[in-house]
C-alpha cells in the first residue's frame, strides 16, 4: 500500500522546498488508510456486507464451468425426418439395474427442443445449451456419467408439445409426459467429450471449441411412468420393431464459462489472436486482474503508481474479485478520495 509508496522517487524535478511541500500533500493519503486498516482488522472475524458479497464472487468465479451448445448442421445431415429432436442432459440413476430390453433410467435436468437446422434462423430452437462442472474434474465427479440424450418421438401426439410449452429453447418436464410411445433415441456420453477436451488450451483463453459427434438414433419405446415422478424416463427397445436405425451428426461447441461478473471483465473482451504465444502468460496475467493505481498528489500535478495483482485495492489489500467489485470497494471503503476508472488494453 501506501506506505512503500512513499519511499518511491518523485520524477519531477522540484527543489527541497518543494519536495517537501509536495511529500506532505501526499501523505494525506497515508493517515486515512492507517485508519481504515485498522477498522478492516477489527472486520476480519466479521466481514461488511460488501467484503462477503466479494469474497463469495472470486470463490464463485474460480468454480469453472463448461458451456455445451447442441446443434445440427443441413450440411451434414442428410436424413429427412430429424425434427422436433428433443435434447436432454441426463444422469443415470443409481439405484437401479436396467430391466431386461431397457434402457437405465434417466433423471434430466433439462430438455430442450430443436425444430431446425443451425443454418434455418428459427431463432431460440436450432440450439440446446447446457452448462455442466469443468471437464478437468469430469473424470473424478458426479458429472462422469452425464449424457446428452436426443429423442426424436414418431408417435400421433408428437404434434402437442408445441410452443406453448417452451419459453426459448427450454421444454418444461409436464410437456415431455406426452412424449410416451414409439421414437428414435440416442446419447452422447459427456466423458468422451471431456477425454478429447482435457489437452486443448485455447479453452482456457475463452476459445470455442468445436466437437462433432456421430449419434447412432435407436427405434425404442419411451416409457411415461417416470416422467410423473422426478423427470425419470427409460427406453424399451422390446415394443418396437428393432429396425430402421439412422445416424445423427451432432455439432457440439464448448465454452468455458466463469461467474458472470468475471466473464464481464474487461480484460476477458480483448482478443488474444495475434498475441505471439511466448507473451500469451503476460497477457493471462493481465487478464487475471492487474490494476494499475495512479496517485495524483501536489495539485494533481505529481502522480505515484501502483500496480496490485487479482483485483486488489491499493489500500488495504482487499482483493475484490472483478473490476466492477474493486470500484464499488474503493467508493464505498475510501470514500475520502476521489477516483476516476478507466480501462486501459
Ligand atoms: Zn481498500
């Protein structure tokens, strides 16, 4: 904080007097943040409401997340009947051996519905997005056996669930209680698309990364009962005729994806593709919330800088989790001086 800064050199040429004089002015940045370190002491056991909200936000925007967008290309599907393709991202559930000709049975957590190609602008129904946990830790978690699920349903009541029961690409569950009766299924483990994820590092800098997948769509027999109870279904492949089989090219694209506040940021806008790879940790670090303090002193007319690491304040040390967070602590903490941000990339 300020107290190494007042050891720094002054640039400006002045003489003893002067220097003085223009220390002293700077010291009254000093004396306000003895006193605000005290009362952030007294705190720690107790934070304010804003150190919590902060502190919450940079635990959240370490979480990371992983964003799947589904869709099907017209250029890879020759298939005439591929619509309405309802998309589920599903779980098997575990207390349960699949009976004979079933499936597992499947508890999703949500369904969304797809009425056309990518390259056909219906808007909200040529893309189903899911977020999942960090493929890093795919192999190790609850999410290893999450699945993309794709039902195409071929019986008469196919035609009721229609927009009534959709609000943009999302299916509520009481709609896909009409989805009993003969269709075509077939899934995409998550954990093969996280083996061909694990070892791409554009993701990381906020690349979108572009899967296909190959899905083999089975004639199966979609199995009601448990849609009435915790969004379960199963299929039966014993009521159907076995045949007529067909394959699906899945486009799948994946994003990482941060607490919100974090992916506002900024540093994460600016774009890394003709950065020269050897400077590319520079520039992550930047990214990663270096904020660079000038401190105007003897009329405006000296100026001290400081540089914190990870959104700190240059005060107290606090980190605030986001540019957004930093401002609304430097406002709101030490309100004595007057600030002016800007972004600087
Ligand atoms: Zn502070």
């Amino acid at each position: 904080g300020p107290d190494h800064m007042c050891r720094q050199p002054s640039t400006l040429e002045l003489s003893p007097d002067e220097q003085l004089a223009a220390e002293e002015t700077f010291k009254l940045y000093c004396k306000p943040v003895e006193l605000c370190n005290v009362i952030q002491k007294r705190a720690l056991d107790n934070p304010a409401f804003l150190q919590r909200c902060l502190h919450y936000m940079i635990q959240a925007s370490r979480k990371k997340r992983i964003q799947l967008t589904v869709s099907l290309s017209r250029g890879t599907n020759t298939d005439h009947n591929i619509f309405p393709l309802y998309v589920l991202l599903a779980t098997p559930t575990s207390d349960s051996i699949p009976l004979e000709g079933h499936s597992p049975i499947y508890r999703f957590s949500r369904a969304c519905l797809l009425t056309s190609f990518t390259e056909f602008a219906s808007k909200d129904h040529n893309k189903a997005t899911f977020t999942i946990p960090d493929v890093k830790n795919i192999a190790t978690s609850r999410a290893c056996n999450l699945s993309i699920i794709l039902i195409r349903c071929v019986s008469d009541s196919e035609g009721q669930v229609g927009e009534n029961n959709c609000s943009g690409d999302h299916v509520e569950a009481s709609a896909l209680r009409k989805l009993e009766g003969k269709c075509f299924w077939g899934k995409i483990p998550i954990n093969l698309l996280g083996s061909s994820l694990e070892n791409c590092v554009t993701l990381n800098l906020g690349h979108t990364v572009e899967l296909a997948s190959t899905v083999t769509m089975n004639p199966s027999f979609l199995e009601p009962k448990f849609l009435e109870q915790d969004s379960c279904l199963t299929f039966c492949s014993h009521k159907v005729d076995a045949t007529g089989s067909y394959q699906l090219q899945v486009g799948i694209s994946v994003q990482e994806a941060g607490a919100r506040d974090m992916s506002e940021s900024p540093y994460n806008s600016y774009s890394y593709s003709d950065v020269p790879p050897s400077s590319l940790p520079h520039i992550i670090r930047l990214r990663a919330g270096n904020v660079i303090f000038n401190f105007k002193y003897y009329n405006n007319t000296m100026q001290k800088t400081e540089v914190t690491e990870d959104f700190a304040c240059a005060f107290c040390l606090v980190k605030c989790g986001s540019y957004k967070g930093l401002g609304c602590h430097l406002n709101s903490t030490h309100d004595l001086f007057h600030f002016e941000f800007w972004v600087d990339i």
